[in-house]
C-alpha cells in the first residue's frame, strides 16, 4: 500500500502555492500510532512550536511578522491535520485483518437463484486494489478530505478499479 501511495504521488504530486510539484518521500513504516504520533510531534511539531515562541515574542507592528505567524499558523494546522489523519487512517494501516465469510458466503448460496444472481455479482476478489486507490481513493480523499481544488476521481467507468468484475467460473 505504501508503496501505490508513494507512485501515486510521484505521479500526481501535491502543489506548491506558486504550483511547483512536491516530490514525495518514501514512506518510512512506523509499527503503532503512539510512535508514529510521537516522532511526528518531535520531527514537525516542536520545530514549528519553537518557531512560534521565538516569533511570538517580537512586536507585532511589523508586517514581515504578522506574515511570518500567519505562516507558522498554517504549518501548524497541516501537522495537526497529518497527526488527525494519520489517527484516523490508523485503523487502516497500522492493524493486520482477516475476514472470514464463510457464513455469509453460505447464506448468499442458501438463496433462490433469481437472489443468488442479484446479490452474488461481486466480491472483493473483484475489484483491482491498486486501482480502485490510485483512481478513486486517493483523489477522493484529496477532493473531499483535503479540500484541494480541481481535483476529481474517475469515473467508475473510466477506471480499472472493477476490472476483474467478471463472473468467476466457481460462481456459474
């Protein structure tokens, strides 16, 4: 996953305000949210909290200050958003899940066959995870999370994303 994420933005990179491209950083694999959170506090939050004691006690009058602790202000607001996120998200990439569904696959073969061909079209076997994050997820999550401007995720019929929706020959 990290690695799709990693090509995604070296593909489609995030902008500078004067739209320069942000060049991706490989993401380094952190084992639990504590640490992830904790080396985020030290390796941007106090740096930025430093900068802004230091910035806070000069005068005000200044424009170049007032410019300087609105930047700040913002540098804070995306660390605060990434840590938000990244507790968020946590759930998702931080924990190993298996699902079993055994019992709801024998429920769905325990249906009349008019039910069976209705509910029984796709699985998660079907959908092609690389795309369905670099189409859908990905700008998604840009467009609706992030707010950034401009961006839009594929259409469910301009995307590779359910590619393999085919009937697989154990379901026929």
């Amino acid at each position: 996953l990290a690695a799709w994420w990693f090509e995604y933005f070296r593909e489609c990179p995030f902008r500078t305000k004067d739209g320069q491209p942000v060049a991706p950083v490989r993401p380094k694999l952190i084992g639990d949210l504590d640490s992830f959170l904790t080396r985020m506090r030290w390796r941007a939050g106090a740096p930025v909290a430093v900068a802004s004691a230091v910035v806070g006690r000069l005068p005000g009058s200044s424009r170049w200050v007032r410019q300087l602790r609105e930047r700040l202000g913002k540098m804070q607001g995306a660390v605060d958003n990434a840590m938000r996120l990244a507790s968020l998200y946590s759930a998702y990439t931080i924990e190993r899940f298996e699902f079993k569904s055994d019992k709801a696959r024998k429920l769905l073969e325990g249906l009349a066959a008019e039910d069976q061909r209705r509910f029984n079209q796709a699985s998660c076997e079907d959908i092609d995870w690389k795309a369905y994050f670099r189409d859908l997820h990905i700008p998604g999550m840009r467009k609706h999370v992030l707010k950034e401007v401009g961006l839009e995720p594929m259409a469910l019929d301009q995307t590779r994303a359910l590619a393999r929706r085919q009937v697989p020959a154990s379901r026929l």
